[in-house]
C-alpha cells in the first residue's frame, strides 16, 4: 500500500480486498496496512483542522488534533486541553 494516499483511498483498497487475501495476509503486513490506514486518517485530521482554523499556530493545531484523536474527556484529563467548538466530526470516516 502507498502509505502517501489519503485515508479515503486506503480505506477503499483495503474494503476492496477479497476475504481470502485478507485471511492469507501475513500477520504483519496486515498491522502494517492498519499502521498506513492511521497514519493517513491522522494526516486527513489534521488538513481538515488547517482548513477549519486557517489562522489557527501550530500549537493550536496540535492541541486541537490531541482533542479529536483522544477525545475531549482524555485530553481534559491528561493535559487540562478544552476548547469550546467541537471538532469530534473529523474523526468519522
């Protein structure tokens, strides 16, 4: 798999696989294949927060990013991280 496609284009190659190939894949390239699949989710996540807060610093970004990947309760807790707007929306793929 290409690891520079975005998420959607993983997300279809890897539903277009036939069960067989699937269940023959060596069990380390199927971790390797969800390792490019989160990679790319993450990338998507984080064009969609530059294209919502395009003034928004890179601290903001990352923060906001730490928000929607753990969740707002989690980064709450770990790291006092709130905002007001919700950006949960960007996790659904």
């Amino acid at each position: 798999m290409d690891s520079q496609c975005t998420y959607e284009e993983l997300k279809a190659k890897v539903a277009s696989l036939p069960i067989e190939e699937v269940r023959a894949t060596p069990v380390w390239k199927k971790f390797q294949m969800v390792g490019e699949l989160t990679t790319a989710l993450q990338r998507s996540i984080k064009d969609k927060l530059k294209a919502r807060y395009p003034h928004a610093t890179g601290k903001e970004l990352r923060k906001r990013f730490g928000i929607v990947w753990l969740g707002s309760e989690i980064a709450k807790q770990a790291f006092g991280w709130e905002v007001d707007e919700d950006d949960s929306d960007l996790m659904v793929a």
